[in-house]
C-alpha cells in the first residue's frame, strides 16, 4: 500500500483543521502540520507541528522547500487563500505538489472582480457600482481579495460607504443580496468533470465561516457547478457560494479552490474531500457513496489542552466515573484507550457493593485492564496504588483527597479527564 507524506499549511485554519479531520485516521497518509510559533491551534492538534514562517515573511519559501525535503513530502494542501496563489505561482521551487487548482484559476478566484467578470455569462453575479453611481441604500461593501464574509459590511448610507471604504483594503461596492446564503462543496476530476456538488445553507456565522449550516437541494446546482468546472478548469475539492437576490434569484458570491471549513457536512455524507483530492491528483479511478440523508452542523468552540504531565499507570475508579448513571463514560473510555495506545497500565479500582464481574461483563468492560483491584468499605485506595508514576481518577472528592494526602500523586475528577484524552498515542 502506498503511503503518502502529506503537508498541510498553515495547519491552524479552519480549513487545515477539516483536512486533518478527513485525513488522520487514512491508512493511506501522514500528516504534518506547518505554521507559525504563534498561539496556533495547529500546534496542539497536528501530531507532527512544525514551525516556519509565514508567507508574509522574509525566507518563507527557503524554509518551506527545507521543510519538505527534510520531512520527504510528497503533497501540499495550502490552507489560506492567499497561500493557495503563493504556493501555486512557485509550484516549480517546491520539492512537492501543490493541491490546488491551476495558478491561474487560482488567481482569478482570488479577485471577486475577475471572477464576477470571467463567469457572469454562466450565472447571476451581483451588481458592481463606484461610489458615484451609489444612488440609494442599502450597498454591501467587501474587500475584493476576502474570504468569505470577513469584513463585509452592509451599508445604510453615505456616511457610513464613506468610512467603510477607507477602512477595507481594496473595497468593491456591490447590490445588496437580502436572500439566504448557500455554500456548494464541489469535487472535480480533471477529465470527467463535477463528481460531486452538494449546497447547504449558511444559518450561521463566525469570522466568515458557517458555523451553523445543513444540507439542501438547490435546482440547477449541478449545472452551474459544471460550467464554473469546465471555465476555469478546476480540479479536486473546490466550493462556490451564493446568495438570493432581492427577487429570489442565486447569485455569485465567490468561488474558492479550497476545502471548505464546514466541508464536513459533505465529508459525512461520504466524500472525503482531501483523500479525493490525493487520488483525483495521482488519477485513480473514483467513485462515491453518498448518505442520502440531511446533515445539519453546528459547530461550538472546543477545548484543546496540553499539560506538562507524564506518567506510567492510570488507576481509575468505576461507579460514577467509568459507569454513570448505568451508562459508560465515553470520554473516561477514551481516556482508558488511549492509555493502552501508549502501552501505560490501566487499573480499575474500586469499591462496587454488587457483583463486580457481572458488572463489567453488563458493560462490555470485562476484559479492559491490565489490572482489577475490588476493595471493601473501609480499605483505603492508596494502600493499593502501588506505582508513584501514576495518576487517580475517581469522582469522590474524598477519595482524590485520600490518595493525594497519602501518596501525593495527581488527581482528577470525571470533568477533568478531557485535559488527559490525548489526540496523539
């Protein structure tokens, strides 16, 4: 089986982090991530983080071309716009490819203008006006160069068209568009055309991103999404995104030759974007099995941690902390996994009035530890833990308080246990 040495940069976008999500548990890949030495969520997510500059720095592109033939990388996968078009324009420095589309395509897309000029003959673009030939309100206002609805700005009057052009860095004017906002999520072979294009529907956003959103049928989406193939012959995972205008009709907000952010609505729904794009690039033959169900997202902030801890045995307590409320604890699971994964000792211990075997076998954890210790109501845990290099979980208060006063190792309660849950055994 062949396996490929992948690079996603900057690993700490949005995007770096849905293609880490469609590629960490493929056989077919490793996978690194590249950014900054900056509070990048990357550094915690990416097994394999590397530090190097950005594109907006001196000597980027020497240490990017140093880092792929140290690291050996075979594949690309630029994750920010603008280092979607500074990978491509110097494609033929970097000891590895590029996923993206053709420079020029990527180029186009880069500027609402000149996309809006190039596909206007396929699909509705909105209306572009110069500050003199604004005659009522509302306009939106946008960077040419942005990404979805960063610093996009529906505009009410002069005034506010006044400063909202001499704070966006190269502003378009364009028809205010009231509708909903849909994404399509795309994926092209170069020869056969749009394998895939499935819309959903923006409900929410944050920094530009849909952070709520679910799938839809839109008419004519196929259609539009071939054209816009075929015009700037994208290749692999791209999207487009669109707007109703005032009487109802879809019009072009932009296109991007990217995995999406919120691509994991899709990505569910059985295509695997990057992986695709991997294959579509080395021309395997492809196919698709797609879940004919909806899928809505909502996507929340979520917790990365790490702690300067390390340890050789895990002792963890079961009734209301591996088994709550007759149910497991996924997370304390998890925890129990990826102690195994790292080959450190898992011991239960605890003090379950019942029959315990019956107990473990009810919940399919009887063949789980390394170690089982059943104690009666007056043994203390800590004359049990017989490894100093280990750590206790138990959700009684007076239990961690026990251990921790007798044998002074670390403690922690069930809330606790998602700062242990490592993403790299």
């Amino acid at each position: 089986m062949k396996v490929r040495r992948i690079l996603v940069f900057p690993a700490g976008t949005e995007v770096g982090l849905e293609i880490h999500q469609g590629l960490k548990d493929c056989k077919e890949v490793i996978l690194f991530g590249a950014g900054q030495a900056t509070s990048d969520p990357g550094n915690f997510i990416y097994n394999n983080y590397q530090v190097i500059p950005s594109i907006y720095e001196a000597g980027w592109l020497q240490a990017l071309i140093k880092l792929c033939k140290e690291l050996e990388i075979e594949y690309i996968f630029p994750a920010y716009d603008d280092v979607i078009v500074a990978l491509a324009k110097h494609q033929d420095d970097i000891p590895a490819t590029v996923l993206t589309a053709p420079l020029t395509a990527c180029l186009v897309t880069r500027s609402k203008i000149l996309t809006y000029k190039l596909l206007s003959s396929v699909i509705r673009v909105p209306q572009i006006y110069s500050i003199e030939e604004v005659k009522c309100f509302p306009v939106f206002v946008k960077p040419n160069r942005g990404q979805g609805s960063q610093d996009a700005i529906k505009i009410d009057d002069k005034k506010s068209l006044n400063q909202a052009l001499n704070k966006i860095e190269d502003p378009i004017i364009s028809e205010f568009l009231p509708g909903e906002e849909y994404t399509v999520d795309c994926f092209s072979d170069r020869e056969k055309g749009v394998l895939f294009s499935g819309a959903r529907i923006r409900l929410r956003m944050r920094n530009g991103i849909a952070v709520h959103t679910r799938s839809v049928s839109l008419d004519g989406i196929e259609e539009i999404a071939a054209k816009i193939h075929d015009i700037l012959s994208l290749r692999g995972a791209w999207f487009f995104q669109l707007k109703r205008a005032k009487d109802g009709e879809l019009t072009l907000l932009e296109v991007a030759p990217r995995i999406a952010g919120s691509m994991s609505t899709n990505r569910v729904k059985g295509v695997n974007f990057p992986l695709l794009t991997i294959f579509e690039h080395e021309r395997l033959p492809l196919s698709l099995i797609l879940l004919q169900n909806d899928v809505e997202l909502n996507r929340t902030l979520q917790n990365r941690y790490r702690i300067n801890l390390s340890y050789e045995a895990l002792y963890i307590d079961l009734d209301d902390t591996l088994v709550i409320r007759n149910k497991v604890n996924l997370d304390a699971l998890r925890l129990i996994y990826s102690c195994i994964n790292r080959k450190i000792s898992v011991t239960l211990i605890t003090r379950h009035f019942g029959n315990l075997s019956e107990k473990l076998k009810e919940h399919r954890l009887n063949n789980l530890f390394d170690d089982v210790i059943h104690l009666d109501r007056v043994q203390n845990k800590s004359d049990f833990i017989k490894r100093r290099n280990a750590i206790f979980v138990d959700d009684s208060f007076a239990e961690r308080r026990q251990v921790y006063d007798d044998i002074g190792i670390p403690t922690f309660d069930c809330s606790m246990i998602e700062a242990l849950i490592t993403n790299h055994p």
